[in-house]
C-alpha cells in the first residue's frame, strides 16, 4: 500500500496513468468494431506499418543528415500517420470484384511491413533504439503535451462515433445488408477505419505496438464474453482496458517491472477471469 501512495505522489506517474488510461479508452472501444468484424490482425496490421514509417523516416533523416542521436526526426510522425491512415483505408476498400479476401491484404500487410522495418533499421545507424521502444512502448515518459494531443484525438474520435454510432455498428455487422437498404457502406467502412488507424497512428508514440495491439483486441473480447446491449459491451470494454492499464502501472511500479508487459499480462489475466466466468 505504502508502494502505491508513493507511487500517486510522483508527477510522471500521474501523467503515465493519465496517458495509458487515454489511450486505453480509445483502443478499447475501437477494438469492439474490430473484434466484431473478425480482423483482429488489422490492430497488428496498422501498429507494423506504423513502425515501419517511423524507421523509414529514421532512414530518410539520416541519409539528410537531420536527425539527432537518440532523437526521433521531424519526419518521423507524419510518416507514419501517412502510411498508417493509407494502410487503413486500403484494408477498408470493398470492391465488388475481389480475388484475395481482406483478411490476406491484412496478412501481405503485417509481413511487409515487418520486414521492411527491420532492414531499413539494418541499414540506418543509431535506430534500433527508437524502433524497439516504438515497438514495446515506454509509457513512463508520456509528457503533459502528449496527454494533451491524447485527449484532443479522444474528443475527434468520440465525437465521430458518438454521432455515427449505429451507422458504424449496422457495417460491421452485416456490411451487405446495409448496402442494400441504401446506407452507403463503403463509405461508412471507410471513415471507421480511418478512425482506427488515426487511433494507432497516435497512440503507438505513446504506448507502442504491443500495448496498443492488445487494447484493441483483450478489452473487447473480455466484453463480448460478459455479454449484453453492444453499447453496454462498449462501456464495459472501456472499463476492463482502463482497470488493465492502471493495474498494469501498479504492478510494474511495485514489482519493479516493465511496464508495457505488465499491462498487457493484466490485461490477459481480466480475459481469463471473464472466460471462466463464462465457462461456469
């Protein structure tokens, strides 16, 4: 107990709890749509190429000689927002004529970018550093501007699924169905993915890969497994991501542990606790 009021008194503490609780709001609530539409890989998907347009800007800074050592570039967040929002958008596309299925795209994707992160890493002095942390966060250094920008992202997104929740809901239900009633589904799907990779693009600086990936896929199944109204999954998979990134903090602030794995393992443990109640 004396370890947890130590660790409210610290200032990077509070702005660590306030930033992952944020970022896990988002996540989660996004992750219902995604874990509904059966493409978990999407959240996998974005966060590779996400990393990807960071080590590339990486690259590209270094080549121009206009990055600093232990730095990321200027270029480095645009890039990625770019790429990320590009890579939704086209995971998104519904033509009428499809020989590989979306979930391949996804696939293609993830290895792709996976691949070209770790040799243009290879082939670009001095960022390994900044990629592994971009890929395994370090929310401890999460900064009042960052919290800033955070809650900024949280009212756009809000907002936009506030006023267009059943819209979003009926798409990723039954994307056909909608279609033939006269919703225009594509473009509904469109500005739902865009939605999500705009979440990535941003949250992945703050929390990194892992523990944005599994915000968007643990909260919403521990919620589906509960049951009840979808709005009612989507608070509860709200709830269930907040209540796993502060538990997270408080274990690794305690046990002296990294703090990204404990979130995500916290976040496991609530799965496994739901899928036993499920069971019973």
């Amino acid at each position: 107990m004396n370890k947890l009021l130590e660790m409210l008194q610290q200032d990077f503490m509070l702005r660590t709890l306030a930033g992952t609780g944020i970022v896990a709001l988002l996540c989660s609530y996004l992750g219902v749509f995604i874990v509904l539409r059966r493409a978990v890989f999407v959240g996998a998907a974005l966060s590779q190429v996400s990393s990807f347009g960071v080590a590339l800007a990486l690259f590209l800074c270094g080549c121009w000689g206009g990055a600093a050592h232990g730095e990321l570039p200027w270029l480095a967040h645009p890039m990625a927002l770019i790429l990320t929002v590009g890579a939704a958008l086209l995971f998104a596309a519904q033509p009428r004529e499809r020989r590989l299925p979306r979930e391949t795209i996804i696939g293609v994707a993830y290895a792709a970018a996976g691949a070209l992160t770790i040799l243009v890493v290879a082939v670009s002095a001095g960022a390994e550093a900044q990629v592994v942390n971009l890929l395994f966060g370090n929310v401890l250094t999460i900064s009042d501007t960052g919290i800033v920008g955070l809650g900024v992202l949280a009212l756009l997104i809000g907002g936009t699924h506030a006023a267009f929740f059943k819209e979003f809901l009926f798409v990723s239900f039954d994307p056909d169905m909608a279609q033939a009633l006269g919703l225009r589904a594509r473009w509904w799907n469109a500005l739902l993915f865009l939605t999500i990779g705009l979440t990535v693009a941003f949250t992945i600086r703050v929390a990194g890969a892992l523990v944005v990936f599994s915000f968007l896929v643990l909260p919403a199944a521990t919620a589906l497994l509960l049951r009840g109204t979808m709005r009612m999954t989507c608070v509860v998979a709200m709830l269930v991501g907040v209540l796993s990134s502060a538990g997270g903090i408080a274990v690794s602030y305690v046990a002296d542990l990294p703090s990204g794995p404990a979130i995500v393992c916290v976040n496991a443990g609530l799965l496994a606790l739901a899928g036993l109640w499920r069971a019973r």
